[in-house]
C-alpha cells in the first residue's frame, strides 16, 4: 500500500516496503506493523492473492483481543534487542521474537479464533526522513505476526477431551453416573450442551435386543448439562416418554448413524418435536450432532452435541470426534448396565436368602436394618436356641455378585445347622471355618479361564447366644467388628472382645470366646460392615444417636441411618439390633430335685400343675409328662446331683433336665427281650427337637414338644 493512501492521522510506515515484503504477502501467517502507540501503520493479506486486511489506522488491541495486553508494551520498552529494519543476511543469526501471547479475533461470521502472536521490535532505517520521533531510546515499531492457530487448538482440545472421557467416564459402575461424567466432562469445551438419553428397558436391567428398537419405544433422559443448568431443557432429567418421528434423534437411533444438523429457523422437524425446536430457539443453539450409543448393534441410547452463539459450528471432523466420544461412552454403559442386572440378581438372591424377618424369641427383642450397596455377601441371623436361649449372627462375604451371594448363602446355612448342635461359640467358628476352607478350595480347583477362581474367598462373622435366666452372651468374631453395647441408663458398655481370623484362614489361629453380663433393657448393635459404627464419620456420637436405648428399636435403627449421610458408592451392610429381656415367671418355671427315687414323681406332679396353669393340650401334656419322668430317671440313675427341672413355654414347650455330670447320654435300639434302654427312644419320638449342652460345671439335656 503506497504511503499517500495511508489515513492522514496515521504516521509514516517506520519500515520500508522492502524490508516486510516477502512478510506482508506470505499466505500462512498474518503480518503486521505498528507504532509505538500500537496502531497499526502496515497490514498483509488475510489469504494469498487477496487485498490487505482492512485495519490500518486501527490499534492492535482492537483487533485482537489478547491474553496479556502488556506483551506489546514491554516488547517497545528501551533495552528491548532491535531487528536491522534491512533484508538480513544469510550469515545473520537474530534472535527470534522477544515477546508471544495468546489472542483471539472474531471473524465475519461471528466465530471466535485463536491467534498465537509474535512481537519483533524493529530499528528505525536511518536512511528515512519521515520516521517518528528517534530521541525516544527504544524500537521505533514492532512487526507483529499472528499464526491461526484455531485448528490447532481445536485438535489438542479434542485430544484433552478424549483424555478426559477415558479417565472420567466408565470409572464407575453405576449407569447414571457415567452418563453424568460424560455431559461434565465436555460442557464446556467440546460442547455448550450435551444430552444423554437411555432405552428405559436397558435401566430397568432387561436384555438389550440386537438391531435398533422399535418405533415408539420409551427412552429416559439420564444426564443433561447446559450453560443454563435444567434450565430450558425440552425435558427434565428422569423423564421417560417417546422419541418423536421423524427427527435427528429418532432417525439416528433408528440406523445406528450419527447426524450432522446445522440448525437453521426453518427445519421441517420442528413441528414433529416442537419441546426441542423451543429449547434450541431458547438457548440459540445453531449445530448439532446426535450419535447413537451402540454396541455390538444393539442401541442402548442416543447422545446429543450442541453448539451455541460464540461457538464454531460443527463440521465433520467434529462428527467424527462424536462417534468416538458415543463409542466409548456406550462400552461404558453397556459395563454399567451389566452391573446393574447382574448386582440386581445378586440382591435378589441375597434377599431370598436372608431370613424374611428376625425371629421371636422370648427373651431378645431385635430390629434389623437392610443397607444395600455393592456388596452382596452381608447376612443376619435370630436363631431361637433350647432353654429360651438366642444366637445372634451377622456376617459378610467380601465381593459381589450371585456367587457371592451364593457363598453367603452357604455359609449362612452351616451357622444355623452347627448351632443346631449347641456347639459353643469358638467350636461353631472351627467347624464354619472348615467349611470356609473347603469352598475356597473348590474356587482355586475351577478352570483358569473362569473369573470366580481369582477372587479369593474372605468372610467375616460375629456370633453370639444369650441365656436370659444367667443374663450373660457369649460371643465370638471372626474378622468382624466389635458390637456395641449400651447399658439400660444409656452409657456404653466396654469390655474386651479378642479378634479371631476371618474365615477361610488356613493358620489355624484359635477363635477366643468373651462372656459379657447384660441387664435387661441393655441395647446391642452388630453391624456386619468393614468398621464398627464408633469409626464411621456421621453427624452426631455414636452415643448421643442411641440414647435413650429404651426407644422401639425400630425408630433407633431409623436415627443410626439418618446420622450417616449418603455416600455415592455404598459397600452394603446389615445392621442388627438386639435388647434382652427377663422372662417373665408365667414362661418359665424351675423346680429342684433330690437326687432319690421319689424325683420322678415330684418331677411328674410339678409337671402336671404348670402345663395345666399354662392350658397346655392334653395330647402334649401327656407327651411332656412322658418326656419328664424318662429324663429325671436318668439323671437320679446316672447323674450327679445337683438336679433342677427346667419348663419353659415359648411356641413350643421346652423341659431341661440338669446335672453335674458330664457323661453324655446315647440313644439305644433296645432289642425286643431287653428290660431296658428305650427311655431315650421313646422320648425322641414324643419330642420334635431334643439334645445336650453343656455349661462350665454341668449338662442339660432338653427336649422341645410342639404345642
């Protein structure tokens, strides 16, 4: 541009037209000169073979908005190194630019670019008369150089978001939080709103079928974000309800392909979904990109793409950094989904494997509370022991799904079937760890190509009887927490609970048994999961949460979940509640006996007045009468004294018959000449359940008649 058409308040180029030539008219990189005050003097093509960008006279500052405003500035300040304004030569070794920054310009079309900028200061060529001011130390004009670099910068955006999703996305297990890490991860940036839609059967955890769905199915909007927050959205997020058909959406989930949507005012499908036509008017939304989430082809969903004003449009590699984002996300959904039903099968199982409610036993009251989570192995158990007595269970089996479920299951079983046995508490954990042992055992034995032989078995158990008429529990753990215990007045109890290994161990550690004294009205909390409740973080102490313990337990059970916020990942855990109770003397009544010939029959008469007291039927009373006389026999013959009769009615009627001896009794098959042997024969046909245990200094043997 010769210097005559220069704006009359514009200076004189400082630099010659020889000197920026080859610079003015280079086709890749946009050129400028400016003064010291910034303003633009001299200006190249913005493409090859076009007239000079149009803002000479302007400053550079309004051009372009840059990122630090003062690099210019500091690029004129004295001392800055100049560049010879002549053409250097090929031995000259100038150093690059003395100043970079970051600036953008909005093109024609309203569109933001990104410029990195380079500042070279520049020495005023002695040779001409008309140059500024020299006596001012310092570059006279800086020759400035803008690269665009907006294509660059979108590429190293969609690598950073590709990063992002792989990181973020599919790192959980639960579906709506994937979807969810999805729209936060690419709003802003790689889009200004983002919506995730679902097949509502693939949440509800039915197969996907293969192919696209049929027209008219339900999809359920999971994730949604936008620069508005819910605001404006076509639907709320949870809404369920039918693609309308045709539009972009629909025809993408229809084929599995994505689309491309400029979005002009006067699309035809506007009026086929006009709740989006009003959210993208609303939101000035002007390009599109809906991609399906397949896998394998089967639709699972449909995402969405939108840009808004200030932002690019979209072209076709964006539509193809899209497809990408949709294919990892659907592999992610399609692992969430997985989860989902295989998690939903295993609680079910865990829950059919669960007793339906706590038992009732005469002398504990208990409340059990349910927390579900990804664990699928925690289980408790209320098992009604002879002589009003009471075990109470909770355990877990590390790990999830159906197996573990299953496992649960199993061990739940032999917890009920040794305390059956009226084993003691470390006796009961030996043989379940036995147990334990052997079904680890059967994993490590199964074929290398099957998962569950890599997940190593480990099992957690507390378990405890409580003998109401001596008001001590015995209790053992495996690996389990320590119970909490609150005396009736509302202080906690301590007292020392040794630790046994977890089962499954194969060290052969012993299990360590603690007898604990607790009154009537005292509260005892067992949790089965991997802390006990003191550790856990909540809103109050663990004190102040069960106090007063003469509360209904139910409501107890309530304010011990209402002081544990909600975490985003549970582990799943049972809680169980327990308060002992006397037994009051119209269940239960004690009878001592000499030990001589005339027992049985004061035994008998004894028998006779309570179970009449009680209305029991004739037909058991007679049974009872039977039961009473054999035992007592026994114990006057083979015994030693002391001897006591115990009758406790529950629904059904218990009688116990106690001595000092520790000679367990044998049931015979006396042949058809034998005078004798079938006392214990007989009894075990009358009787539905009868056994011996033993205390520290004597044997009961009981027997239980159904009423």
């Amino acid at each position: 541009m010769p210097d005559d058409d220069l704006p009359s308040a514009v200076p004189p180029d400082p630099a010659p037209p020889a000197l920026l030539h080859a610079l003015v008219t280079a086709p890749v990189i946009r050129t400028y000169v400016v003064d010291r005050d910034l303003r633009i003097v001299r200006a190249g093509a913005l493409t090859f073979g076009e007239a000079p960008d149009p803002v000479v006279g302007q400053l550079l500052t309004e051009v372009f908005r840059l990122e630090d405003p003062d690099a210019a500035v500091r690029a004129l300040e004295p001392g800055t190194p100049e560049r010879p304004s002549s053409v250097p030569s090929a031995t000259d070794r100038s150093e690059g630019p003395v100043g970079v920054a970051r600036a953008y310009r909005t093109d024609p079309a309203g569109t933001d670019r990104t410029f990195a900028v380079a500042f070279h200061p520049l020495a005023a060529d002695t040779d001409t008369a008309a140059l500024p001011d020299t006596s001012d130390p310092g570059p006279a004009a800086l020759l400035v150089l803008a690269a665009d670099i907006t294509a660059q910068e979108r590429n190293s955006a969609r690598a950073a978001a590709l990063d992002a999703v792989r990181e973020r996305v599919g790192q959980s297990l639960d579906l709506a939080a994937t979807c969810e890490e999805l729209v936060m991860t690419l709003v802003p940036g790689f889009a200004d709103i983002a919506v995730v839609e679902i097949v509502d059967d693939v949440l509800r955890g039915a197969d996907a079928l293969t192919g696209p769905p049929a027209r008219g199915t339900p999809l359920r909007r999971i994730a949604f974000r936008g620069p508005l927050g819910a605001d404006g959205a076509a639907h709320p997020v949870g809404d369920v309800r039918e693609m309308p058909h045709p539009t972009p959406y629909s025809l993408s989930l229809g084929d599995l392909n994505p689309r491309l949507v400029q979005l002009t005012p006067d699309l035809p499908w506007y009026e086929t979904d006009p709740d989006r036509a009003r959210s993208i008017a609303e939101f000035g939304s002007h390009s599109l990109i809906v991609a399906p989430l397949a896998l394998r082809g089967t639709a699972l969903g449909v995402v969405s793409f939108y840009r808004c004003a200030g932002s690019e449009p979209y072209d076709e590699s964006d539509l193809a950094f899209g497809v990408t984002l949709a294919a990892h996300t659907a592999l992610s959904v399609d692992n969430a989904r997985r989860y989902e039903r295989d998690h939903s099968v295993a609680s079910t199982v865990q829950r059919r494997l669960l007793p339906s409610g706590p038992a009732s036993p005469i002398a504990v009251d208990t409340a059990h509370v349910y927390l579900p989570g990804r664990n699928s192995g925690s289980w408790f158990d209320t098992i009604s022991l002879s002589g009003a007595r009471t075990a109470l269970v909770v355990g877990r089996v590390d790990g999830q799904g159906v197996q573990t479920a299953t496992t649960m299951g199993q061990l739940r079983t032999a917890v009920r079937t040794l305390a059956a046995l009226d084993l003691s508490p470390e006796e009961l954990f030996s043989r379940v760890n036995d147990i334990a042992v052997q079904l680890a055992e059967e994993r490590a034995a199964l074929p290398v190509g099957d998962a569950l032989r890599h997940r190593p078995l480990r099992a957690t158990c507390l378990y405890g009887e409580y003998d109401p008429f001596t008001r001590l529990w015995t209790v053992a753990r495996a690996g389990a927490p320590i119970p909490y215990i609150v005396r009736p007045d509302g202080t906690p109890l301590p007292f020392d609970l040794p630790e046994g290994p977890p089962l499954s161990a194969t060290e052969g550690a012993p299990f360590a048994t603690a007898e604990i004294e607790l009154a009537p009205g005292s509260l005892l909390v067992m949790h089965s999961g991997s802390s006990n409740l003191r550790e856990r973080p909540g809103l109050r102490p663990v004190d102040e949460v069960l106090a007063p313990p003469d509360r209904d337990l139910r409501e107890i059970a309530d304010a011990i979940m209402y002081n544990y916020p909600p975490v985003a990942h549970p582990e799943g855990a049972v809680l169980l509640l327990a308060r002992p109770m006397e037994v009051s003397a119209a269940r239960a009544v004690t009878v001592l006996l000499d030990d001589d010939a005339g027992a049985p029959a004061k035994a008998r008469t004894a028998t006779r007045a309570h179970l009449a007291e009680w209305r029991v039927p004739k037909d058991a009373l007679y049974a009872v009468e039977l039961i009473v006389s054999e035992l007592v026999t026994n114990a006057v013959r083979y015994g030693t004294p002391p001897l006591s009769l115990r009758l406790v009615r529950t629904h059904t009627l218990t009688c116990e018959v106690r001595d000092s001896s520790l000679v367990a009794p044998h049931l015979r098959h006396a042949r058809a000449g034998d005078e004798g042997g079938r006392g214990l024969f007989i009894m075990s046909q009358l009787a539905s359940r009868w056994g011996t245990r033993y205390t520290h200094d004597a044997k009961i043997i009981w027997a239980e008649v159904e009423l």
